[in-house]
C-alpha cells in the first residue's frame, strides 16, 4: 500500500533483477538493496532516497 497526499493506492510486486518493485500502473515504488526507495510517478521520479514505513 502506497499513501501519497492523503490518497491510498495499492501496487502489485513485478519482476525486478535487484531489489523489490511494485506498480498500480501509474506509480511505482523501486526499494533498492541498501534499503533507500524511490518513487516514479509515469516514469518520472518524484522522490528519491526515501525511507520504507
């Protein structure tokens, strides 16, 4: 489950060769192995180096 601005959305794991990655088709959350994660948002990123909750 993402939250973002108040609003849920649930994201699905998908195929990823290093780390864990999960999408709804709009957003999707890259969790890299040193445990910082990104967040795209269509492809563009709009948050980097964050921290999982």
């Amino acid at each position: 489950m993402l939250s973002v601005g108040g609003d849920d959305f649930s994201l699905r794991a998908i195929e990823t060769v290093a780390g864990r990655r999960f999408s709804d088709g709009i957003f999707e959350l890259y969790m890299k192995e040193d445990g910082t994660v990104d967040l795209l948002r269509d492809e563009k990123k709009i948050r980097s180096a964050c921290r999982a909750e």
